[in-house]
C-alpha cells in the first residue's frame, strides 16, 4: 500500500512547521505550502515538495495540488494551520 499524499499549508512557521516536521518523520509525501517557502527547506525536513504559495491563489495552490498528484498519486489530506 502507498502512503498518504498530504498537501499542507503554513508549514513555514508555528503549529503547521511542527506539523510538517512530524509527518516528514514518518515519511508520506508531502506537498508544503507557504508564502516564505526558504523556511520549509532544510535538514529538518529531508523528502518533502516545497512550493511558494499562497492559499488565496486559487490557481496556483491547484497547479501545486496537480503537479505533486501526478507524483504520488491523489492527495489523501489536506491540512491547513493559521499563518
């Protein structure tokens, strides 16, 4: 069985970049939005899609959405935290 594909946004700071951190532990796919997309890079988090965005942009948060599901298949979760 594949694992989830989860879509996230506000991962770059707070509950979400906790979050984010956790689920990159365990090792679904993940596709992080945000706004400041140079905090959700690094060591902390090794294997996940990183793409600057900003939910109120319809357009590109599904352009985002259909490039990771091309990927890994439809997303299984979809997560957002305050920012």
């Amino acid at each position: 069985m594949a694992k989830p594909l989860i879509v996230m946004a506000g991962a770059s700071s707070g509950i979400g970049a906790v979050t984010a951190r956790l689920f990159s532990a365990r090792g679904p796919p993940l596709l992080l939005l945000a706004r400041r997309r140079e905090r959700l890079e690094g060591p902390a988090l090794p294997r996940p899609l990183c793409r600057r965005v900003a939910v109120t942009d319809r357009v590109a948060v599904e352009e985002a959405a259909c490039e990771v599901e091309k990927r890994f298949g439809s997303t299984d979760a979809i997560i957002t935290t305050p920012g």
